[in-house]
C-alpha cells in the first residue's frame, strides 16, 4: 500500500514538473512566433513585381449554387503590384473574362488602387473619349484587395503581426512538413464570425505559408497558400500564390473556384514613391469621395466642384458605388471592380461570413 502510496506520489510530482516544462516551452515557442511575425511587418522593405493570374470556376460552382451557366468560367489578366510600409499599389491590365478559355465574353478596363498609407483609392484608367467618365473612388479603410501580401504576410488586408497584438490568433500546436520542417498552427475568431486556420513556417522567416478561413456557419472555406516561396535579398516571397474557394457539399468541402497568381519580377529594396500618390485626375471625371461622405466632379483646372452627399439620393448624381476588389472574378474570383461603358458592376470576390 505503502509503495502504491508512493509511486502515485513519483508520478505527480512527475506530472507537475513536465506540465512546468511543457508551459514554459509553449511560451517561448509563442513569443519567439510574435517576434517573428511582428520582424515581417516593422521590418518589411519596399518591393514590386508583376504578377500574371488566372481564375477558374468548376462545374462544382454551377451546381452547388445553381449559377447561370451562361457566366464566364475563366478570367485571366495582369497586375503590378508595390509596397512600402503600411502604402500599396496595384494596377491591373485590361481583364478578359471567357466561357472556358475560348469565347471572350468581356474585356473589362484598367484599374489603379492606391493606399497611400490614410486613403484607398480606386480609379479606371482615363476615358478614351468624351462620351465615358473616369470613376474614383476613395475609401478609409486598407484595402484587402487579395495581391502578394495575402499569401505569407496578411490575412484580408490585416497584417498578421496586428492579429496577434489583438490576440486575435492563439498558438495551438506544431507539426512536421517535408518541405518547411517544423511549422506552428495557430487559429483565431474572425471579427465577423468564422474562424481561420494559419500555419507559420519558422525557416521562412515566420511566414504564413497557408491560411484557412471558415465560413460562421462552415458552409463556406477559403484558402491562400505560398507555394515555390524563395529567398530574395533576404525576404521570403511566394512564386506562386494560389487562393481556393471551396463550399460544404455532401459532407465534404468541395473546391468550386480556385485562382492561381503567377509572381515574377521581384524587386526588393526600392520602389518609386511616385506610385503611391494619386494619379491626376482627368477633367470631368466623377469622385465619390467616402471620407468626406461627398460626391464630386473634376473641373478643367483640376479642381474638386462638390455634386451632392452620398446617401442623399434626392441630390446625389446618377453614379453607381465603386467597389475595390482584390481578385477579379465575378462573385469570388478577385473582386476587381468590372467598369462597363459608362457604368460600375459590382462584382464581390468570395469571402467567408
């Protein structure tokens, strides 16, 4: 009994030691992960590529949600893409959406966003005639246009070093990859419900090489993954980007959308500030301004004259709302906004509730 007695003792004592030990490993394990994340954001230098992308829809997309079958099933395009500190910039090329990769639906036209570090503008490219208007739109909020950074570095547009200064993500195990070694999982509560899934990869200088977005609901699960990630100047960065768009069919998540960003042309180090300031704005061209809650035209001399407030529907000129988009597929694929003759689409990329 006696010696009972004793063992139970040897193994809570042993217990108590290894849960002491196991603690304070998880505590080094997850401030040497805050230090990693927050070097990626305080420390990230100015840097631009150019990225070629192609977005596909499944025959999955047209079942599940009962889509028309007449809408595009492929968009493809190019965009360049900057960024300094807390600044962006991305310009996307003329898009071609096709049924397939063979009959060209629509050719939408170049678009400019701009975050200079306070405002996100969106901008079309200047009319090619009198009849057609360039459109802007400016907004408060960073944008979460899906571009470079959303595969390693942010997660919607939110730095993941601010998610973890929130305690927004939480440390919740390890496992061992082939490809990366040791990788930590961390998860978290999205600010709009859902839930997300990140996996951080020590040997790649604490990049998220793939995070998981699940729907409040779980019908709804996105994916961005880093793949082919290199070195340069120091700075890991993904060769290939690729975001998925899968929903809860049967018991199984099944893939109904998926866009591939081909990255190229990393320069790391220097990128010309000009970027960063708006463009000049094209006499006649029509602001909705969100900041000042105000719409307005462009003069001949480049001056703002004020049109009416938006809202105010009895004042407001006849203008549809511009939307920013990060990934130029209607209803999911990159929400780029699609400018038609004269007019705004709105197009939405997928995002979980």
């Amino acid at each position: 009994m006696r010696l009972s007695i004793k063992c139970i003792s040897y193994v809570n004592l042993l217990l108590f030691f290894t849960l002491i030990i196991a603690s304070r490993c998880y505590a080094q394990s997850r401030e040497e992960i805050r230090e990693g994340i927050k070097h990626n954001q305080t420390d990230f230098p100015a840097v631009q590529a150019d990225v070629m992308y192609k977005a596909i829809r499944t025959d999955d997309y047209y079942r599940i949600l009962e889509a028309d079958r007449s809408m595009p099933t492929e968009n493809t395009g190019t965009y360049k893409w900057a960024a300094k500190g807390s600044k962006l910039y991305l310009s996307f090329d003329r898009q071609i959406l096709t049924k397939k990769g063979t009959d060209v639906i629509s050719s939408q036209k170049p678009t400019v966003e701009v975050y200079n570090g306070q405002n996100h503008t969106v901008l079309t490219e200047p009319p090619a005639s009198e009849a057609e208007k360039q459109m802007v739109d400016i907004q408060k909020n960073r944008p979460n246009s899906v571009n470079p950074l959303e595969f390693g570095y942010t997660l919607l547009g939110n730095w993941y070093n601010d998610l973890l200064e929130k305690n927004a993500l939480r440390l919740v195990g390890n496992k061992q990859t082939t490809t990366h070694g040791k990788v930590y999982i961390l998860e978290g509560n999205l600010s709009r419900g859902g839930k997300v899934v990140c996996w951080v990869a020590p040997s790649r200088n604490y990049l998220v090489i793939r995070a998981e977005m699940l729907s409040k609901d779980g019908s709804d699960r996105n994916t961005y993954e880093a793949q082919n990630i290199e070195q340069i100047n120091g700075w890991w960065f993904p060769k290939i980007g690729v975001h998925t768009w899968s929903m809860l069919d049967g018991g199984k998540y099944r893939r109904i959308q998926e866009t591939r960003h081909h990255i190229k042309n990393i320069t790391v180090g220097t990128v010309d500030d000009g970027l960063f300031q708006i463009p000049q704005l094209q006499p006649g061209a029509q602001i909705q301004d969100h900041v000042e809650g105000k719409f307005f035209l462009v003069g001949a001399n480049g001056e703002r004259i004020f049109q009416g407030i938006i809202g105010d529907k009895s004042g407001a000129p006849e203008q549809k709302p511009v939307k920013s988009s990060g990934w130029l597929f209607m209803v999911s694929f990159i929400t780029l906004l699609l400018i038609g003759v004269g007019l705004f689409v709105k197009w939405r990329r997928p995002r979980t509730a």
